[in-house]
C-alpha cells in the first residue's frame, strides 16, 4: 500500500506507556507507545510495512480505493455488535420470598426476618406469573430465583416447577436458586436431582470475611456453606452448583485462601466482583472499598489463577472471561451489566414478592432504597404495564454518543447502567469521570491488555474462551 | 487421471436425438408422468411403454438410482447429474461470469447456454429431494431475469429442495435486487457461497482478474447479511493470500452479519488453475500456522470453520478435525499408497484432476 486513509479511532494510553487502539468494529490493536499513534494517525510517516499491513486487516486505515468499503465494513461490525446486545435473551428473576435466615452487612434489599408475615409471593399467582413470563420472552427461559432467602419459600419453587413444566416441557427452561445453602436439606436435593435446576451461591474472601459480613446466628456461615457446595456436587454434579463472590474491604490479603478454597471443593470456576454499590449496600460498605484497592487484590487474584492453569489446573476466573469476550467480539459475550444499549428491562426482568416487575434486581434495589415507584413496570396481577421510564432509561443507555465514553477505547466492548447512574447522579448517564461503574470496567478492561502482552497468559485466556 | 469413486459419464444408443435433462427410473412411475423431462426405463426386459424409453444398460443400472437425473448430450452419451448415490449434487447453471478467476475450474464461455437454467429447474423438480442441492457456474446470479425465473418454475411446483448457491457476491450491492431475490427464494432453505480471497482490493481483484470486484463483492456480503440471508464464506490460499487467511476470517466474522460457516478450500487443479498452477498454488506446509489460527477463530465467534479439499497426510494432526470429506466423489481419488495409511477411512483424498499426486501414507512402518 502505498498512501493510505486513516479510519476513525479511539485511543488510550496505558501505564507503561502503550497505547491501545480500537474503532466502531470492536477491534483493538496496542501500539508501543504515543509517537507510534501519531505517527501512523496524525504525520503518516510510520514505515513499518508490516504493522501497516496488520493496521490494514484491522480497519484501522484502508487504501484509497477501498475506503468506502472499509467504512462499510465497519459500520456492519458496529451494527453486528448492537444487534447481538439487542437479541440475547432475558434473564428471568422471582423473588418468591424477602424472608431470610441471614443478616448480610452488605445486603442490597433489605431482607426480612425468616418468620416474619407478608413477605411472599402467593402460590396462587404462579399461573399468571408463568402467563406473564410466556408473555414477554421466547424459550428456553432461564429463571433465577432470588431472596431473601429462596429455600425458605421452597414449596412456592416446586409448584412453580411442576406447573412451568406442565405449561411448556422440560427442555424449554432452567431454573437457577440464588441462595446461601443454609437451609438446604436431602429432600431438597432429592427433589433436584435430574431435574434442570442449579444453585448459585456465595463465597465471600476468606473464611474471616465471609463469616463478617454473611451472619448466621446459629451456625458458622462459612463451614455451612462449604459442606453444603459439597454436598450439592456430589449429589447433582459439578456442573449445578456455581459460586460468586462479592469484594469488600475484609479480606483484601486472602486471594490465596478464596482459591484454595475453590480448588478444595473441587470448582473450576470464579465470579469474583467488588460488594454493589445499589440499595442499601452503597451505605454500608461500596463506600469503603475503592476500585483501586479492589483492583489491586483482583489483580493478585487473577495471577494466582493464572498460575494454577499454567500448571495444567483450568480455573476459570468469569467476571474477567466476559471483559475478555466482549473485546474480543466473541460468542456468548453478553453480560447484563457490559450492554449498550443497557441489559435493563431489555434482557433482565425482576418480579418480586408482591407481584411488582422491575427491569433489573439493580432497579429492585434502588426502589427499596429510596421509593421510587416510577421503576416499578407493572405488577403481574393486574398486567398493566407502564414503561414509560423504562424506555426513557434504554434511549440514554446507547454509551457510543455519551460524554466520556464516544471517546473511549472500551466503548463497544463496555456497556452502561442506567440504574446504578440514575441512583448516583439523579439522570440515567452520570459524571463518567465520578463513576464507579465507569472505573471499575475501565480497570478490568486495562487489565487485560496488560496481560495479554504476555503470550503465556493470552493462550490461558483464549483457551477459556473455548472452554 | 486416476479413476473416479463412482463413474458418472456413460453411452445409450437409445438416447440419441435426446438432448437435456432425462430421469433415470428402474420401473414405471406414473406418479412421475406430469414432471416435465423426459424418462428413461432401465429395464433388462425391455418392455415397450408409451411414454418413456426403455432400455437395458449394466453400467447405468450398477450406478444410477430409481429417479436420479441425467444429462443428455443428444448424441447418445449421458452424464449423471443428481443422483441418490452421489456425496454431493450440484447442477451448473450458466458459464457466464463477471469475474475471471486465475483458478476458476470452470472457465466461462460466452456462448447462449439460458436453456441451462430451465434443464436445472426441471431436474430438481423431477428429482424432487430434501437434501440440498448445490447450484454453480459461472456466476448464478449475473442473469437476473433468469434466476427469478428459476424460482417462480420451483414455486409452481411446489418445490422446496433446499438450495446452496455460488456466487462472487457481486449482485447483491444492489439493494433492491438482495431483497427481491430473498422474496423469490423464501419457499425453501438459501444459503450462499460466497468467495473472499483477501481483506483488501489489491489481492482479491488480482485473483479473480476483474477490478472492481472486491468492492463490490463486500458491498454484496454486508447487505446480504444484514438482510439474513445465510452465507457461507469460500476461501483459497494461494501464493498472494496465503499470509491473511486468518486476517480474512477474522474480518468476515467481526463485520458481516449472517455467516453461516467458513470454508477454507485448497486449490483444485482443474480449468484455468491448471495454466497457472505454478504462479498460484503454495504447498500447505508453508502456511499450517495460519491454518491453526483461522480455525481456531471458529471456537471463538462460535462459526464453524471447515478445511476442504485437503488430504490429512497434507496436514498437521491438530487440523484434522476441521477437514471435511468435500471432494465429489466423480472426480475424488485415493492413489494406491493410500492403501498403506491408517487416516484412509477419514481422509477426503484428492482430485482426480492433480498431477505429480503427493501421498505420504501416515502411520507406516518403514
């Protein structure tokens, strides 16, 4: 090639001075440093044929003739990107009951006590629930249960089971129960076994820290629930129990201890994020954890991981694979929060123990928070439905024409929140420049460009994309 | 040339005066009497029937099915064209072509061969089957006229065989034209084939010889896909793409919507490739690495990518799962050292067209 256009970037310059490249496509080239950026963008006097040349397959510049076609080919990426937000399916979530055995720091809802009247979701509203479920989403549903605490409202799950099963067959849904496994009994998992119900559970940094912060008054919380994971894998298998773990300020030296702890259970995979900062955690804890120290600890986490695989050890770390997915345009790279435009109400849908829909359990939060009856959507008793700020939330939730992020690097690997922002600034966009959410992916985000200059790590990191 | 898997060229004296299309039957079919060609009885007994020709023929009858179709050349010689036996069925539908690919194995003629297009339309009635035909040429779709035509006679007879089309793409720059031929296709499966041999002009429109073509070639493959039509992307490395097989993967499936699968084709020795064989191909050995890379692209935007046309002995074990058996057995061969090799029952063997044929039987002990 001998002259050539430059098509438009985004850039970034990262902390040891490489500057990361991307455009409207989605693809991200890394630069060795700022003189090469304006080298090639701004003087075109870079000579090196051969970087050119990879420049050139990445739609980064195009030769004179081909220039209208490579815009095209842009433009269709960035349609392709949109379009993949916009059709992956809706994660369904009921909260059959608030009640809960736990008195978590950090929770998000504000829980009620396990015996307490009047925080449960009527078996008698199960059809109209599956009614409005068949409504608004296509098969195979995948329905969460959340709390409280769900196993407390078990029989509601059941007859919810064998109605949902008799209404559509079993091979078009899966149920996940979010819980902390306390109250998991043999005929619970009876009930389970080679049925296509899982469990997502919790486990905090560290045995001190997960007993700190997930209180149970009569038994220690931590050895529970690591019994019971175990149990449920023995049981059922593997594949149906899955664990998150939420980041506070307690524990931020034990990233050893949360992967012993897995690997001793016999789990290949991770979901570790910093406590929320929605409802009535960001009183009590978000505000004391910042993204840095977050960073620093996940930082050392994910080498630990990184480690283990090396030595022929597949642990999958999944909080990161889904930043790895989404920059590099591959399959199942959908993750509610990492959306533009937002998963809210659009691939996310909440309907809690009155009946209420929300667009997200992050909406659901806020709404307990600080009353804010315009983020309920309806109520599946009455179906009547008011979307009227739902709407408005997802026409401000596209992040390409957004201060501060029309101009980022992560732009279309990244998503936005219009709920978190809303709480925040008052308005669905925000001060990016004050954004937590805005931090944190940001950070996860250089992270993996820092890892990937190593081809060790980049080969662990494309083999979990195959997994 | 070495001998074909299963011959398909034969002569029937009774067939003299008959040119087009002829379905083959083993014993009367009235059923098939309102299907519009001609039929052909292959029956030792040589009964007289009214409406078809009957005669008696081993050959035909050891390699054709009751209701496959042939094509008559009007001079006694049959070929069979879409026949039950076959791995693959594909009917070509014109020699005309935009584009004038260095290895085009079917270069085009400029001779008045429409009559093509209506003998292919009434051999896929008459043969009347659910699995997929292949349709090539030539370039399919630079007679528009024509293939809209093609449909409404499928249409009329309620046809639903489902389709595989090879075209350079180049027709679908046009909007309107993408959106009529969809419409006109919609009554049974579509998927085309579509060949991008480089991610910029400079090596496309020097391969396929034509300049302008990559442009409009991806113009064609962003609308197509944007309006869902399933496409199948061809690549073939040559001596001037070799280097950015992977680099053309990678952009077709960031950019294009509605990409179905990718097939990485090994060059076959055949029509104007033979002339140019030298300037064109490069032995797989020199580009394995970029194989790998291209393939494993599949797993991650989760497309299924294919190698075609290459025998495993040409290969590295970590690429053969990716090979498909995609040789046409009419023109597939296993020369004799292919005896000698473990991998023969999984292999897709070579053209019967390639010369100086380069085996190396795997697993031998020497």
């Amino acid at each position: 090639m001998e002259d050539y256009k430059q098509l438009p970037i985004n850039f970034r310059r990262l902390n040891d001075g490489k500057t990361v490249i991307s455009n409207l496509a989605n693809i991200f080239h890394v630069l060795p440093n700022q003189k090469c950026l304006e080298d090639i963008f701004l003087h075109k006097t870079c000579s090196d044929k051969e970087l050119l040349e990879v420049l050139e397959h990445k739609l980064f510049i195009s030769s004179t003739d081909d220039f209208e076609s490579k815009v095209q080919l842009t433009t269709s990426a960035f349609s392709k990107g949109i379009n993949k937000d916009l059709r992956s399916p809706k994660l369904i979530m009921v909260v059959p009951t608030l009640r809960c055995d736990h008195h978590c720091s950090y929770c998000q809802v504000s829980r009620v006590n396990a015996d307490q009247e009047g925080f449960d979701l009527s078996k008698s509203h199960i059809p109209s629930l599956i009614k409005f479920i068949q409504e608004i989403e296509k098969p195979p549903y995948k329905i969460e249960f959340q709390g409280g605490e769900p196993l407390l409202a078990f029989s509601f799950i059941q007859e919810f089971y064998n109605q949902l099963l008799m209404a559509i067959g079993a091979k078009n849904f899966s149920l996940v129960i979010a819980s902390s496994l306390s109250l998991i009994s043999e005929p619970i998992i009876t009930w389970c076994k080679g049925k296509n119900i899982s469990f997502s559970t919790s486990i905090d940094v560290g045995k001190r820290a997960h007993n700190k912060h997930r209180k149970l008054n009569t038994k220690d919380s931590f050895e529970t629930v690591l019994a019971n994971i175990q149990r449920i894998s023995n049981k059922l298998g593997k594949d149906k129990i899955g664990t998150v773990t939420t980041v506070t300020n307690d524990g931020l030296s034990d990233h050893n201890e949360l992967v012993d702890t897995h690997i001793a259970l016999g789990l290949r995979g991770l979901f570790v994020r910093p406590v929320s900062s929605y409802g009535f955690a960001i009183k009590k804890q978000a505000k004391d954890l910042s993204i840095e120290e977050f960073m620093q600890f996940y930082k050392k986490l994910i080498h630990r991981i990184l480690r283990e695989n090396l030595s022929g050890h597949t642990i999958i770390e999944h909080f990161l694979l889904i930043h790895y997915k989404r920059i590099m345009n591959a399959a199942g790279g959908t993750y509610v929060d990492l959306m533009s435009p937002a998963g809210y109400s659009k691939n996310s849908v909440l309907i809690d123990y009155n009946g209420n829909i929300f667009g997200s359990d992050e909406a659901r939060m806020v709404y307990r928070k600080y009353g804010a009856d315009e983020l309920i959507i309806g109520n599946i008793k009455s179906r009547k439905y008011d979307l009227k700020l739902s709407e408005h939330l997802l026409q401000h939730s596209f992040n390409d024409d957004i201060p501060a992020c029309s101009d980022c690097v992560y732009q279309n690997s990244c998503g936005s929140d219009p709920i978190y922002h809303l709480q925040e600034f008052g308005e669905p966009i925000g001060d990016k420049s004050l954004s937590r959410f805005c931090e944190l992916h940001k950070s996860i985000f250089d992270f993996i460009f820092e890892l990937i200059q190593s081809t060790e790590h980049k080969r662990i990191l494309d083999r979990w994309l195959n997994d | 040339m070495t001998k074909a898997l299963r011959p398909d060229v034969f002569y029937l004296e009774e067939l003299k005066n008959i040119f087009g299309p002829v379905q083959i039957l083993k014993q009367p079919a009235p059923e098939l009497s309102n299907l519009p060609i001609p039929k052909l009885i292959i029956d030792r007994n040589s009964k007289t029937d009214e409406s078809s020709t009957v005669a008696w023929c081993p050959l035909i009858d050891k390699w054709a099915e009751h209701g496959d179709i042939a094509f008559a050349d009007g001079r006694g010689k049959i070929r069979i064209v879409l026949s039950k036996k076959a791995n693959a069925n594909t009917l070509l539908v014109t020699e005309q072509c935009d584009n004038l690919c260095h290895f085009c194995s079917q270069p085009p003629r400029k001779i008045d061969d429409k009559i093509l297009f209506a003998f292919a339309a009434q051999s896929i009635v008459s043969f009347n089957s659910h699995h997929v035909i292949g349709i090539s040429g030539g370039e399919p779709l630079l007679d528009q006229s024509s293939i809209f035509n093609f449909f409404k006679i499928l249409d009329e007879f309620k046809n639903k065989t489902p389709l595989h089309i090879l075209s350079n793409g180049r027709a679908f720059k046009d909007k309107a034209f993408t959106k009529r031929f969809i419409e006109s296709a919609k009554l049974r499966d579509v998927e085309i084939g579509i060949p991008l041999y480089s991610t910029s002009s400079r090596i496309h429109d020097y391969l396929v010889n034509k300049e302008g073509a990559w442009n409009d070639t991806v113009k064609g493959l962003i609308n197509a896909g944007n309006m869902g039509l399933p496409i199948e992307i061809r690549v073939i490395p040559t001596k001037q793409n070799y280097c950015e097989i992977s680099a053309i993967v990678e952009m077709a499936l960031t950019c294009l919507n509605s990409i179905t699968r990718i097939s990485i084709m090994n060059l076959e020795q055949t029509g104007w490739a033979k002339k140019n064989w030298n300037n064109l191909y490069v032995k797989p050995d020199k580009y394995l690495d970029e194989l790998e890379n291209a393939c494993q692209l599949g797993n991650r935007f989760g497309t299924e990518i294919s190698l075609f046309n290459y025998p495993l002995c040409h290969l590295n074990s970590s690429l053969y799962k990716y090979s498909k058996k995609s040789i046409s057995d009419w023109k597939n061969t296993f020369p004799s050292n292919c005896n000698y090799c473990v991998e023969k029952e999984q292999c897709g063997g070579f053209f019967t067209s390639t010369k100086n044929i380069e085996v190396k039987p795997l697993g031998q002990i020497l």
